[in-house]
C-alpha cells in the first residue's frame, strides 16, 4: 500500500518519485488539492500551460473510454520533452483506465489525478493505494501549524515581520481551504506593500470583511444578546450556502473590532464614535445594534470572547463535519452570555 502521510507528503511533493508517476490527490480541502496539482504539474513539464507537453482530461468523460488515459500517457510528444497529464475526477468511474495504466511502462509522463474527500474503500483510492507504480495522497483542512507555517512562508518571501499576538490572529481566521487561505495572506501582502511590519489594523482592514460576506445579522444577533436572531440567520446562511468557517470567520473579526472599540470607550469616548471610528465602512443601518452589542461587553469579557472563538475555530478545523453545529453553538454562547452585564 503506498499512501503517503505527514513528513512524507513533503518530502515526495519536494522530490516526486519517478518510479511512481501516477499521483492521486484527494480529500475535503479542494484548495490544497489543486495547489499541489498545480505544483507536481509543474515540476512534470517546461511549460504547464503548452496543450502539447499538459493535456486535461475531464473525469467524467474519462469514464466513457478509459482506455484514453492510457493512450494519452503513452503518446510521445511531436517535439520530445517531457509530458503531464492532469485529470478531474468526478462522479463516473474510471478506474479500470488507472488499474492498465499502473502495469504499463510510463517515460517522461506525469499523471495527476484530483478527487474529492474518498472513502477507504472508494475504486479509484484502493487502485492507487494498491499499485506499485503510483501514490495516493489525502489532502485534508489545515491545523494551527500548517497555517502558522504558510503565513511565516508568505512573509519571509515579502520580507515582512508580523508580531505573535497579532499572527496568533490572522491564523485563527485562516483555514478551511489552502488556496483561499493563502490569498487571504497574499492579499495582506499587497495591501502593506512597502511597509516592514503588518499590524493589527492591516489583518482587520484586509482579511474577512463581514459586510461583504453578507453575515452581519448573524454576528450583529449573537453580540445584541438576540439568540432567536441568532437561530433564524445562521440557518438562512446555512442554506444560502455559506461556509461555516467563514462565519466563524466574521465573528473573530467582529469580536476583535468590537474589543477596539471598548478600549476607547474605557479611554473616556462616547459609544457612538468608538463604533464609528472602530468600524470601517460601518452602514449606518447597522449601527445602532453594534453599539447595543458594545454595551452588553467589557473589553475584559471580550477578550474571553476572542479566545473562545479561536478555540472553535481550532475545533471546527478538526471536526470538519460538526462544523456547522460548532459554529452556531459558539454565536448562541455570545447570545445567551451577552444578556450578563459587566
């Protein structure tokens, strides 16, 4: 059985094994699993984007004539070089293509192939698991340390520095999805072009803005100490298909804005313009329930409020299919909680 794990995984993406050139990609973090396709087709071949050297196959209509892989592999290129085949599993089966495939001499061809979240006993993993010739890799949501590692990774190529308290927080709103994580940083990086430290201010200007992911009633709700709202909205989100880490997402940003602004309260300024000077690009219709949220909490007690939603982040991470349910059990928390003043 060749299914790669932890260091392993590195160490082969690194140094792809030629004497396996059949890769196969799955698992729930869709990102992750196109980044590393991208990156082992582009170590395969000159020139990724030449139809001559890369060919994509739909899997779908692999499933048709499977015999095609093999064909596809075995074609020897009008002008030499090397040669990358790279193909999107779908719902049809294919695999019979992939079982000849893996008894065939392979030379200068790469094959990557990129599935979903496979069950242990799916066709198309126990064939790549099973043959000598090719590799099966899970590509799974992030935890705390791999996302720590892609942001130091992203600075240090820009050269930026970033403090531990407030790296402590762009990480807690990453995750879920590698690419969509990685634009979040590179976007920070474009936006703090030319300066030499990211802060607070830039990850809160930047990264995750709630207005424009549609999830103010939500948070607004839970932080209003209004459970009911709470209940109704985030099942509207649910269905309209947002993704429960994104809402967790907007909750941290919330909190963390939210947190701001009861400092410069306590510094002696009015609810009214710690909310307007706290917030960028407040809509006016949201106003009055954020400054209601404001006086339901110290900037003590939502510092404990940060630090909970971290942790249910981390657990969301980790129990992906309870997501939902972690989600909607932390905004309630703030709901029940918010009621207790002082």
């Amino acid at each position: 059985m060749v299914a790669l794990r932890g260091r392993e995984v590195d160490s082969f993406l690194a140094r792809p094994d030629s004497g396996r050139p059949i890769i196969l990609l799955y698992g729930p973090d869709a990102g992750l699993v196109r980044e590393r396709a991208e990156a082992l087709i582009a170590s395969a071949v000159d020139d990724p984007s030449d139809p001559f050297s890369t060919v994509r196959l739909d899997g779908d209509e692999l499933a048709a004539e499977p015999s095609r892989l093999v064909d596809e592999a075995m074609t020897i290129p009008m002008f030499g070089g090397r040669r990358a085949i790279r193909v999107r599993a779908g719902s049809k089966n294919f695999v019979s293509g992939v079982e000849t495939l893996a008894l065939s001499a392979l030379k200068d061809c790469r094959i990557v192939i990129e599935a979903g979240d496979l069950k242990p006993d799916a066709a198309l993993r126990k064939a790549c698991e099973r043959a000598k010739t090719a590799v099966a890799i899970g590509c799974y949501t992030d935890g705390e340390r791999d996302l720590a590692k892609l942001v130091d990774d992203e600075f240090r190529n820009a050269n930026l520095r970033i403090a531990p308290d407030v790296r402590a927080l762009l990480v807690s709103l990453l995750g879920g999805d590698r690419q969509a994580s990685r634009n979040e940083v590179r976007k920070l990086v474009l936006y703090t072009h030319g300066q030499s430290e990211v802060t607070l201010d830039d990850v809160m200007a930047v990264v995750a803005d709630a207005s424009e992911l549609k999830l103010d009633p939500v948070i607004d709700g839970a932080f209003a100490g209004k459970p009911s709202l709470v209940e109704t909205e985030f099942t509207k989100a649910m269905n309209a298909g947002s993704n429960p880490g994104t809402i967790m997402m907007a909750a941290q940003r919330h909190a963390a804005l939210m947190h701001k602004a009861a400092l410069a309260v306590d510094a002696g300024s009015s609810e009214s313009s710690a909310v307007e000077g706290g917030f960028p690009r407040l809509h006016f219709s949201r106003k009055a329930i954020v400054e209601a949220g404001l006086r339901n909490f110290t900037a003590q007690r939502l510092l404990a409020i940060i630090d909970q939603l971290g942790n249910a982040a981390l657990e969301m991470r980790k129990q992906s299919a309870l997501a939902p349910v972690i989600a909607q059990r932390a905004l309630l928390a703030i709901a029940v909680n918010a009621r207790r003043r002082g």
